[in-house]
C-alpha cells in the first residue's frame, strides 16, 4: 500500500486515543511474558494524519517492545508535545540491540537476531512500516540504546494545529 502512493485522507487524531488502545490490544502478550506496560500520555497530542496509520506505528514499536525484552522487563510509552511537534517515546528495558545494526534496523525485512526473531514470529517489515509511516505523515522516527539495556524509539510528528474556527 505504501509502494503504491495512493493518496491519504488525513485526518486529526489525538495520538493518545490511539496508544490506549494499543496498549489494551498488547495486555494479554505483556501479562503472560510478565512484562510491566507503563504510560505516561499527555491528552493535548494531534496530529494530521489516518488513526490506522498511527496505530500500524504504535503497534509495531510496543510489541516489539514486549516481544524483545526479558521476562520481568518494563515497557515505558510517553507521549507528549513540544513545540509544534509531538513525540512518542517508547523504551524497553529489553535485550537491546548491537551498535552495528542499529543503521540498519529500518532496512525492510532486516532482523538482528535471525533465531530469535523466527521464534518471535514477524516478517521484518515492522520497522520499514514505523519509518515509512511516519515520513508519510512529515514525522521522523530515531532509535538509540538505553543504558545499562534496552532500546529507545522516538517518532516525532508535527503537531495538528487548527486554523481559526477549525476544530480538533
């Protein structure tokens, strides 16, 4: 779908609304890997964009999170704005990923771990789809290692502004 370029109808969507129900959609998998799902949601978040879009993103970005991390890890989403921007965090307290293939994470059907990641399932789309995504939407998203474990995904989105008389 994103190959063809069709065009988008984009609408506002509160960014937090979306998380929320990923979240709940992603509760059975964190409870039964003992994973601990934290969020820290700001309300005022909007962005123009399609909400099956930002769900394709959070979706991806939290289970992986779950899928990824150690049995007993944390999973931490903030969402927040700043500026004219809004920025989901999600970070993970998981097996993290090498240096090396951090460049290379975004790469379609790139895997770090090639055993672990059949047995976790996946095609290694995932992350192409966060990346492209976003950029259909004027957003970027960046990924760094956490210390002393784990990863941080920040995707950044210009925030919705209505003009005057406009609605959210």
């Amino acid at each position: 779908r994103m190959d063809s370029a069709a065009p988008l109808e984009r609408l506002p969507v509160n960014v937090r609304d979306v998380l929320e129900k990923v979240r709940h959609m992603l509760t059975p998998l964190a409870e039964e890997s003992r994973i601990t799902v934290e969020t820290e949601l700001a309300g005022d978040c909007v962005v123009l964009a399609t909400e099956d879009d930002l769900y394709q993103i959070a979706f991806n970005l939290m289970e992986n999170a779950v899928k990824y991390n150690v049995p007993g890890g944390r999973v931490m989403v903030s969402l927040r704005g700043m500026g004219d921007l809004v920025l989901l965090t999600v970070e993970d307290t998981g097996v993290g990923i090498p240096e090396a293939d951090l460049p290379k994470i975004f790469d379609r059907f790139y895997r770090v771990d090639k055993a672990r990641s059949r047995a976790a399932g996946g095609t290694g789309l995932g992350l192409s789809i966060v990346r492209d995504t976003a950029r259909q939407h004027g957003g970027a998203v960046t990924v760094c290692r956490r210390e002393p474990e784990g990863t941080r995904f920040e995707v950044a989105f210009p925030r919705y502004e209505p003009k005057g008389g406009e609605e959210r």
